[in-house]
C-alpha cells in the first residue's frame, strides 16, 4: 500500500548531513580513548546532566519509540498503564531504595560482579552468558524497527529496501561504536536527547491539530471498546498482563537491567541512588506515554482515511495481527502529517535515538561477555589491551547477529511483549539471585545456579517457540500469553532459590563472611 | 468509562508538561557539563578518575 509522505529531497540532505556529522563525532571521540576505562566507561568523567541526558538518550530511543507507539496503536489509552506503573516503580524504588541501595554499598560495578561476589565466580560467568545472550536477543529486532521506521517515513516502498536500510544502519552503527566507544556514546546520547526530546513534543502538536482529543477518543471507543480504556477489562489486557508489566516495566526495566543498574554502581553515594530513581521516574513515565499517545493518534488518523482502514484494519474493523504492519502506523503517520524540513529533522533525531540505543547497548552486552565471561574463564589475567581488542571483536560479531535475526525472525507478537520476553531470559534469574542475595542470608550457590537457569523458560513465551513445541491454544484448551509464562518461570525460580538454599546450604559469602 | 477518558488526559497533559521542562533543563546542563569534559587540548577527559589497581581482576 503507497501512503502520501512529506518527505522530500530537502529533508534527505538534513539527515545526510546528520550521518556525516556523527562519522565525524566518532573519529573525533577517538582522540580521547586511551584504555578499557575511557572505552567502557568514558573515564568515569561523567557529571549530572550529562549522566541524565545519556541515560534518557538510551532509555528514549527510536527502538522505545517504535515499540511504544505499537502498543498505543494496539491497545488503545489502555496501553497507557505501562507508563503509569513504570514511572510509580521508580517512584517506589526511589523512596525505599529496593534492590539499588544494598547493591550499591556492595561496591560492585556489575551485576555479574556481584553475583561472583556472594555466589561465587561460576555463577558469575552462568549469569554473563545468560545476561550477553538474553541482551543480544533483545537487540535483535531493533535494526528491523529502524529499517521499518525509515522506509516508512520516507516512502520506500521496494521491498528490498528494508534488507538495505537495515545493512547501512548496522554497518554506520557498528564502525561507530567500535571506533569511539563510551565516549562517542555520550556524545550521540547527548545530541539524540536534544534532537528527540523537543521533536517528540513538536510531534505531539502536530498530531493534536490532525487529529483531535474528540476523534482519539471516538476511534479508540468504537476499535478497542471498554478494553480500550480499562486495562482491568479481559477484553484488552486483564489482570495477569498487568502484573507482567508492573514486574518487567516497573521494577526490573529501573532496578534490574544492566544499563539502569550501571548508574547505580557508579553513583556517588546510596543517597545519590535514592534521588537519581526518584527524579528519573518522570522519565520513566514519559518515555512511555508520550509515543503511546502519537500511536493512538495514528489509529485514530487511519481510522477515519479509507486508504488506511483498508492496510490498518480487517473487514471488521479490528487492528491487524501482523505487527510488520502495525510497527508501521507511526512512522507512515508522521510522514503525512509533518512538514517538509520537520519531517527530515525528526528523522535525523530519530536516527540519532537509533544509533545512541545501538551504541549504549552493543558496548554494554560485548562488554559483559568480555569482562564477566572471558575475563574470568582466563583467571583475570587478560590484559587491558587485549580486552579492548576482543570488546571490539565482539561487537563486530553481535552486528552480524544482528543483520542475520532480524531478516530471519518471525516476530509474531507485539515487539514490546517480544522484548519482554527475550529479557526475561535474563531477568528472572537475576531478580531471584538479587533480592535473594540481599535480603536473605542462607541465599546459597546452588540456589542460584537453579534460579538463573530458570530464566531460559522464558522462551516458551515466544510464539514461534510455542508453536514448535505444540503449546498452542488447541492443544492447551487455553492461550498461554508470554505473561503467564513470564510469572511462572518468575515464580519457580523463587521455589527453586529456597528449596536449592534450603537443601544445599553454603555460599561464597559464607566462606568470605561477605555480603 | 468516562472516568477512565479524564484519568487519561491527565496523564498525557501531565506527562508532555514534566518531560518539556525536563528536557529545557537538561538541555542546557548537559551542554555545560560537555564543555568541560573536553576542554583539555592533550587528548584525556577532563574529571577522569583512574581505575585503582586490582579492577582488572574484579
């Protein structure tokens, strides 16, 4: 289907001038690395607002944006609740200081380090694959929602331009971050934070004067129904999903997941921790909200043009399942709603988003295998220069990865729940061994071992795994949702922490009187 | 439902608000903060802390 686009020759030069110049920014970056330190972590010269703006440049991406927007155009304002619970968890965790404060007077700086501290070293490197893996995984359909943003927005319709995008935005990512690193991570997060923040805004405007408050709420009534709005309601996303979103958006996405927990590591003081949380949970919220509202926004534009009911919609007037289409709806949007010259900078920012999630999280999962899995296996002893080498090595590899999965994969759920999902790989097992290992003394290896391994049941909650294993809703006589699976691997693993502690006594903290 | 519309609208009306004067503030604090972490012309980061010792083998 060819949509209308404001796309123009104008606004191609904008974001070429854009590409150049962050070419330009890596080789300058460069200059200033000169170990694994200024690589990894840019020398730990961060102050405050620049520390704010990368985290919000990592945390508010193109990738967030797609997924987010998604669900909006899915789920109507229910979907809204996502954001609510996210920014009330970090709320939360910033005024008790859950899980961050005792991990941060460990004096760890990863989460894996702490594992080797009060488990032991295996755990450490068990937890850095399952972490790397579960990290690459969730990358994996990032360069897809890049390359579906792109053509859609600037009306590339060829079907192989999709392939094409996605190999030029790797290839510009990967020569990015292997050349300049943390520091050139800093300065994109920077410039993407500007660029987007104020264009998302300059977004909303011009979908509030398309579409009006009125239409949203009459389209998201008449597609959605009461399921639209109420998040409690079984007909849009029930009890059980909700819990599934309070766990992953709420409190591992801010207390859980290595780039939050990296902050944590690094701040100053406990009482620095309790105030970043407190403070970033508007960016919690925000980072959700505001691309779900653009998401509505677009459902109710197609709603209303029939050249967008008939791509948009079924017969019956009910959004389609195939979430290649779905992921669609924002970017072709904005292309008929923005303006020459707005439309290129809002490509440009979104592409700087793509590029800062890119470089923060390629670093971030090459980084953990090499420290927290290679590192180790050999005793510690690799030098800085060779470590630099094979973070470098890796990243060149995951890129790779990266092309191959997301031509391959079929998605076949929304790219949110997807991520979720992948995540919970890892997550689960690393949430039991945390508030385990800080909270209750007799935590021991074994039951760690047990609940990190817990963690690969996540996959079940995957459609094409479900399909492959025959744990469909024919054979089941019930549908088992990604939550389902997700709050049951979460329960196990606790089940599994206890019962493994219980029978199997002794940990690495018993032995060094540590933790 | 009606209740469920207005809880929305002051949700996303609140939420455009808080994260416009966050980014107004962040904007030009982080622009600063940038300034000086490449002022030095030798080619290190202004404020680097150096690793101590043993942070290879932690």
């Amino acid at each position: 289907m060819d949509f209308l686009t404001n796309f123009t020759t104008f606004d191609w030069i904008i974001v070429a001038v854009y590409l150049l110049g962050t070419v330009v920014v890596g080789i300058y970056a460069n200059r200033f690395v000169s170990d694994m330190t200024d690589y990894i972590v840019a020398g730990r010269s961060l102050k405050s607002f620049a520390s704010i703006a990368t985290m919000l440049g990592s945390e508010i991406g193109l990738v967030t944006v797609m997924y987010t927007s998604q669900k909006g155009f899915t789920g109507g304002f229910a979907a809204l609740h996502i954001g609510v619970v996210a920014g009330l968890a970090c709320l939360l965790v910033g005024l008790t200081g859950f899980i961050v404060v005792p991990l941060r007077k460990t004096g760890v700086m990863t989460i894996p380090e702490y594992y080797s501290l009060r488990f032991g070293p295996g755990v450490r490197i068990l937890g850095g694959v399952l972490l790397s893996v579960a990290g690459v995984l969730n990358m994996g359909v990032f360069l897809k929602a890049g390359a579906i943003f792109v053509t859609s927005i600037t009306g590339l319709n060829d079907p192989a331009a999709i392939n094409i995008v996605m190999a030029v935005l790797i290839s510009l990512v990967v020569f990015y971050t292997v050349l300049g690193g943390m520091v050139s991570v800093v300065i994109t997060d920077y410039i993407q934070f500007v660029v987007l923040s104020f264009g998302m805004l300059a977004c909303c405007w011009f979908a509030y004067q398309a579409v009006s408050w009125e239409a949203l709420v009459t389209a998201v009534k008449e597609i959605h129904g009461e399921g639209g709005f109420n998040p409690f309601n079984e007909d849009g996303y029930g009890l059980s999903y909700i819990m599934w979103m309070i766990f992953v958006f709420g409190i591992v996405s801010c207390a859980v997941w290595p780039t939050a927990v990296m902050r944590v590591c690094a701040a100053e003081n406990t009482k620095v921790v309790k105030r970043l949380y407190t403070w970033s949970s508007i960016g919690f919220l925000t980072r959700f909200i505001i691309p779900m509202f653009l998401g509505i926004s677009a459902l109710a534009y197609f709603s209303m043009s029939e050249h967008g009911r008939d791509y948009f919609f079924t017969g019956e007037g009910e959004v389609v399942a195939d979430t290649n289409i779905t992921m669609q709806a924002l970017p072709t949007f904005l292309g008929e709603i923005l303006p020459a010259g707005v439309i290129g900078l809002i490509t440009a920012g979104m592409l700087a988003a793509f590029m800062s999630t890119h470089d923060s999280y390629l670093l971030c999962w090459a980084s953990v295998f090499v420290e927290d899995v290679i590192n180790p296996i050999a005793g510690g002893e690799l030098p800085d220069r060779t470590r630099l080498l094979l973070a470098r090595i890796m990243i060149v590899l995951i890129g790779a990865f990266l092309y191959v999965w997301s031509t391959w994969y079929p998605m076949g759920q929304d790219m949110m729940d997807y991520l979720a999902v992948s995540a919970a790989i890892y997550f689960i097992g690393a949430f039991t061994l945390l508030v385990g290992g800080l909270y209750w003394k007799q935590a021991s290896t074994v039951g760690a071992y047990l609940a990190l391994a817990t963690g690969l049941l996540a996959v079940f909650g995957l459609p094409p795994v479900q399909e492959a294993v025959g744990l469909t809703s024919k054979n089941l006589g019930f549908e088992l949702t990604e939550a389902h699976v997700g709050l049951g691997a979460t329960a196990l693993a606790v089940v599994l922490m206890v019962a493994g502690s219980l029978y199997f006594p002794g940990s690495r903290a018993d032995r060094t009187q540590g933790a | 439902m009606n209740l469920w519309i207005t809880f929305w609208a002051w949700v996303i009306a609140g939420s455009m608000t808080a994260f416009a004067i966050l980014a107004v503030v962040v904007a030009i604090g982080g622009w600063g903060d940038l300034k000086v972490m490449f002022s030095r012309s030798d080619g290190r980061l202004s404020g680097r802390q150096e690793p101590p010792e043993d942070e290879s083998s932690s």
